[in-house]
C-alpha cells in the first residue's frame, strides 16, 4: 500500500510540475492535481510580485502610475520621473 500511494503521490507530481512548466495542459490534470498546480502557480505570483518595482517597470514602457506616498497622499509618478501630489 505505500508504495502505491508513494507511485501515486509521484506520478501527481510529476503531472504537476509538467504543467507548470508548459508541457502539460492544465486540463489534463485531476481536479486535485490542478488545486496544487493552481496554489502553486498563487504562490509563485504573489512572490513574484513582492520583488518587481512596477512603477519601474510601467515607467521604462512610458506609463505613468499613481501610488499613495509615506503621508498618505495620492501622487502622480511621470515616466520621466517628475511627480505630482494630486489635491
């Protein structure tokens, strides 16, 4: 019996990391397979987004933002780096 499950657990594994990695649709996963794949895919978003600047970002594709600063006021960030406490 616990080599079954282990094969098992294995083989879900495996499934799992395929999909992740683009070689396996996610459709083709069992409804528990895809609950991993799909908190694995949240997890890795919501680390991802702990370490990407995105005002960099959206500032080097020309696009300005607009974020709260330190005394809670609402600031217009320009991509060429000018900003603007909006009233």
């Amino acid at each position: 019996m616990g080599r079954s499950v282990s094969a098992h657990y294995t083989s879900s594994r495996r499934r799992v990391e395929a999909t992740l990695e683009g070689k396996l649709p996610l459709a083709s996963l069992t409804d528990d397979e895809r609950l991993v794949s799909n908190a694995e895919i949240d997890a890795g978003i919501a680390e991802r987004l702990q370490s990407v600047d995105f005002a960099t970002v959206l500032a080097g594709e020309g696009i300005t933002t607009v974020a709260m600063d330190e005394q809670g006021r609402l600031v217009r960030y320009e991509p060429d780096g000018a900003s603007t406490v909006i009233p």
